[in-house]
C-alpha cells in the first residue's frame, strides 16, 4: 500500500513538473468539494496510463457485489467520460485489471469515482505507468 502510493505521488509531482508553473489553490479545510470533471484529453505530452485492480471481495456472493456496484452507480460513472480504456479484463482470483489513457491533471477524478462507487465491493489498487512498446521494441530490434 506504502509503495502504491508512494509511486502514485511520484507520478502525480513529476506530471506537476511536466505542466508548467505551479500556482496556488485556495483550498478551505472546513468544507469538502466534489472533484472537478475535466474535459481534457490525453495527448502524448500529457497522457499517462494508470492500472488499475479491482480486487473482488471474496467473502461476499457475486450477486451481491454486482448489486451493490449497480446500486452504487459504478458502471454509469466508470470510466469517467473522456478517458482511454487501453485494455480492461479478469484475472481469476485477483478480479478486474483496468488500464486506462487520461491526461495527469484527471488522475484524482478517477480515484473519487472509485472511492464513491466501488469501495465495498472491490479493494483498489493504482499504478501509474507509461507506454514503453515502443522504445522496448526499437531495443529488441536493435539488439537482433
């Protein structure tokens, strides 16, 4: 958990870095704000790719978990509107694997769509990542 989040902060100052200047916030602690939706989309001087496991919670009944994550809204408001799904499958005994494509400023939209509807039904977990195909290809190839 200590190492997720670690990565994830990692992730989330170097994407500040990336973006220009830094500017103040004026953030209240007395009050609670519902995330921002963005509108913006990922480009290749913005984008990063975050994998995401949904583990299921095996002490309950599939039925269950599925009507708690429809109940919840969890598939009206997952993906949030604008993000790449790259890949988004099962792994047995683990649960669902989630890749997604979004600009850095929208890492925290995702995390509150899964907190506000996923949370009981599944444990999460974030990895910020980046699309290396590329150079590992080019590395293969040059080493043929």
């Amino acid at each position: 958990m200590v190492r997720t989040l670690t990565t994830a902060i990692a992730a989330l100052a170097a994407a500040a870095a990336l973006a220009g200047p830094a500017r103040a916030q004026n953030v209240q602690p007395q009050s609670v704000q519902a995330p921002a939706t963005g509108s913006a989309t990922a480009t290749p001087d913005n984008a990063i790719l975050l994998t995401v496991f949904l583990r299921h919670d095996q002490s309950r009944p599939l039925s269950e978990l599925n009507h708690q994550l429809a109940r919840k809204g969890f598939y009206k408001a997952f993906p949030p509107a604008g993000m790449e799904v790259v890949s988004w499958t099962v792994a047995m005994g683990i649960g669902q694997v989630i890749v997604l494509r979004l600009p850095a400023a929208r890492l925290r939209e995702v995390n509150r769509v899964l907190e506000d509807t996923a949370w009981g039904a599944y444990r999460t977990e974030f990895y910020p990542t980046y699309d290396y195909r590329a150079i590992g290809l080019r590395e293969h190839e040059k080493a043929q």
